[in-house]
C-alpha cells in the first residue's frame, strides 16, 4: 500500500497527503469487472480505472463510478490509452474532453485508422 502511494506520489498521479478510501480496493475492483475493456481501444488486458476529475482535486469523486472510466496502461500496438487520453501524455495533465477523445480515437481503432 504504501508503495503504491509513493509511486503515485512521484509520477504526479496524487500528492503525498491525498489518502485513499479504504473502500477505492473494491470500488476498483467492481467497476472493472462491470467495465472489463479499455473504453478507447477495446483491450482486455493492462487495464487502470481513470478518475475523470483527478483524485487530488475531487477526492469526493473518487469512489463515485460516474467519475470512473476504465483506460488501458498499453495495448496491442503499444499505446497507452491511460496516458495518452487520460493525461494527454503527461500525468500532471487533466483532459476535460475525454469522452470526446475516447469517442474520436474508439472510431479509428474500429476502421483500423490508428497511426500508432
């Protein structure tokens, strides 16, 4: 536990004094197993469940699954949907027009027009 919090710590994902519901395990946990594939791409497989609104900024959203959107870490062709939709490549990065990315870049992973 306290490994991962430092990890999140040092790549920007939540401050150090942003502490997590004991129930986020298993919040967590029922959203991927209602949400089992990656919202952009379709992968099965690397899966992290994305706050919409940051954590460190709505910590009250954190287990509310209107806030939650499952993205992948990487896919089959090496993208990582996390990083790149989520964050817009970089953690400390917010994207307020996700579902309208998530929605552009699910077309072109269903027409095969992904460039990467």
């Amino acid at each position: 536990m306290i490994v991962n919090k430092i990890k999140d710590t040092l790549e920007k994902k939540a401050p150090l004094i942003a502490f997590r519901s004991i129930k986020w395990p298993n919040v967590r946990a029922a959203f991927l197993k209602e949400n089992p594939k990656c919202a952009c791409c379709g992968g099965e497989s690397n899966l992290n469940v994305h706050h919409v609104k940051p954590f460190h900024l709505f910590p009250e959203l954190e287990l509310e699954p209107t806030n939650l959107i499952t993205l992948c870490e990487k896919n089959s062709k090496g993208m990582n949907c996390h990083i790149l939709l989520g964050h817009l490549g970089n953690y400390k990065n917010i994207n307020p027009y996700i579902y309208q990315d998530i929605k552009i870049w699910s077309k072109r992973y269903k027409s095969k027009r992904c460039l990467l």
